[in-house]
C-alpha cells in the first residue's frame, strides 16, 4: 500500500512537474542580449571580411559616429569606409578570413587573418566591437604581423 | 485519501522533484558561465597579481595548444617562457580592459607596460576550456604608437 502511495506520488508530481512548467513558461523568450549581438557581429562580419563587401558591411550595420580606437583611423563610419575601401583598392588580392567570433552581451571580438596577396604571411587581427540600438558604435583591435618562423606547429589561427 | 495523494505529490514536486530549466541559461549559458569561471581568475592572477606559475599550474591543461609563435606548446614551456620574461621585467604591469566570453572560448583585452616609460602593448588573449582549464591559447600583440588619428586610447 505504502508502494503505492509512494509511486503513485511520484506519478503525480512529475505530472505537477510538467504542468507547472508548462504555465510558467513564457510563449516566446526575448532573445539575450548575446543574441542579438551575435545576430549583427556575425552578418558584419561575414561581409566585411569574407566577402569584402566593406561599404555594404557598414551601411548596414555600423552607426555613422562610430568611435574608433584603431590608432591610425579617425572617429566615424564615413572615414572607416574610405579607409578601407582605399585598402582594398591599394591591395586588390586581398584576403580576409574570419576565424572565430566571441560574443557577450553588447561585446564582440572577432578574430580573422588578412592576406594584402596570396603569397604574403598577412596579419593576425582581432577587432573588438560594441552594439548599441542594433548598430555597432564602438571598435578596438590589435594587429599583429604573422611572423616568418614559429616555435611550434599550430599556425597562429 | 486523494487528498494525502496529492499534498504528497505537490511536497515532492516543490521538494526538488522538478527540474526547472532557465531560458537564457540552457547548455550554452552553462558552458559560458564555467570557461567565465576559469579565465575571470586565471586572468586575475596571471596578469593583474603577476603571479605566472600559481596561475598556469592551478588553470592550464598540461598539454595546452600554443598558437603564439614566439612559444612551445604545453604548459611547462609556457610557465618557463613568462617566468624568464618576468624575471626580466620586474615592474611590468598587466590589466585586464575587458573579458568577452561565450560558450568555451574567451577574449582577454590586455593592456601590458614592460618598463616603466615605455610604451604600453595592446594585447588580446583568446583561449579555449575544456574539462575546467585552458586547453589552448592565440594571442594578437601590438605595441601601441606615439600618435593617433582619433582622441580615444586603444583601450
């Protein structure tokens, strides 16, 4: 009889279980702040980089006062475009692959390999960037030039 | 009897026999919240205390995978590698800017000075965790220039 009871209970609490989740439980969760992070840094990216579509990567998704803590560019969105348009027009073979992307809350960090040609060694870049209103607003990076030798096996990336 | 049935069940339910499953933080946010547990104070120690082989021998794998060009792979190189660069440079200093971390990797922007006067290295730290420590390490470092184009330090 106490069998019973007892699995008879625990029957019935996982049914309690399941119900209450089931009314708790809302119909749709906001996205995180992650999330949405994540849904402007990875498209930016893949064109900007990748597909070195830059003006399109930044119309798109780039705030025009965009602060900017690349030593060498100026403050805002018009400047990184004629920037980089420049660059990529100096350097017409170039290259650009993205890594990987690490995202959290309104913070990106983005780590890809630019290549000026084929045969070039090319830069370990890592941008850092920020989101605010759905639109990146702020960015960092650090760059580093890929050395001729390497103490290891493993390729900077 | 239906009564003491249900009182039971809902005891038991409330008691912990439901697992409750938080929105946001599913698998992904669980593995996000251990590799912040790793890399928050390995950073800590590594970097702002200085303390190169406490923090390596307490958070790093033994077989760690280096990507930066300038070490050997595993972590007893890599505790010999810093130990000699800070014997060298006894008043380095190291901050941590900001900590991006998701799911196992994370990203340490760095602020380094090796000699007091001199100027500071803008540094990113990527690693990646796994079972509780880092497994493998890529870095980006830049020495930060006189001038700027822009009033913002790199940081």
């Amino acid at each position: 009889m106490k069998k019973l009871l007892a699995a008879a209970a625990a029957a019935l609490s996982l049914a309690a279980c399941v119900s209450i989740e089931a009314n708790e439980a809302p119909a749709a969760a906001a996205p995180s702040q992650t999330e949405v992070t994540r849904g402007i840094v990875t498209p930016f990216s893949d064109l900007f980089c990748n597909q070195g579509k830059v003006r399109e990567a930044f119309m798109t998704h780039v705030a025009p006062g965009y602060i900017q803590h690349n030593p060498v560019a100026a403050d805002g969105r018009d400047t990184a475009i004629a920037a980089l348009e420049g660059f990529r027009a100096a350097s017409p073979q170039m290259t650009c692959e993205v890594k990987r992307i690490i995202v959290d809350g309104n913070l990106a960090a983005v780590h890809s390999h630019v290549k000026p040609t084929p045969e070039h060694r090319g830069f370990a870049v890592v941008d850092i960037l920020r989101v605010e209103n759905g639109m990146i607003v702020e960015h960092w990076d650090v760059i580093q030039p890929v050395p001729e030798t390497s103490r290891n096996n493993n390729t900077m990336f | 009897m239906k009564k003491a049935l249900i009182a039971a069940a809902a005891a038991s339910a409330l008691a912990g026999g439901c697992v409750s499953v938080e929105m946001n933080s599913g698998p992904a946010g669980s593995t996000t919240q251990a590799t912040r547990a790793v890399v928050a104070p390995f950073m800590e120690m590594f970097c702002t205390r200085g303390q190169v082989r406490a923090a390596f021998m307490r958070y790093m794998a033994e077989d760690y995978i280096q990507h930066n060009p300038n070490a050997l792979d595993g972590r007893d190189a890599a505790i010999a590698h810093l130990e000699a660069f800070a014997a060298a440079n006894p008043e380095r200093t190291c901050e941590v800017q900001r900590l991006i971390v998701d799911g196992n990797l994370a990203a340490a922007h760095v602020r380094a000075m090796l000699k007091p006067g001199e100027r500071p290295l803008a540094i990113v730290d990527i690693f990646r965790v796994e079972n509780g420590r880092i497994a493998e390490h890529w870095d980006v470092v830049q020495p930060t220039p006189e001038a700027s184009a822009n009033p913002h330090p790199m940081f």
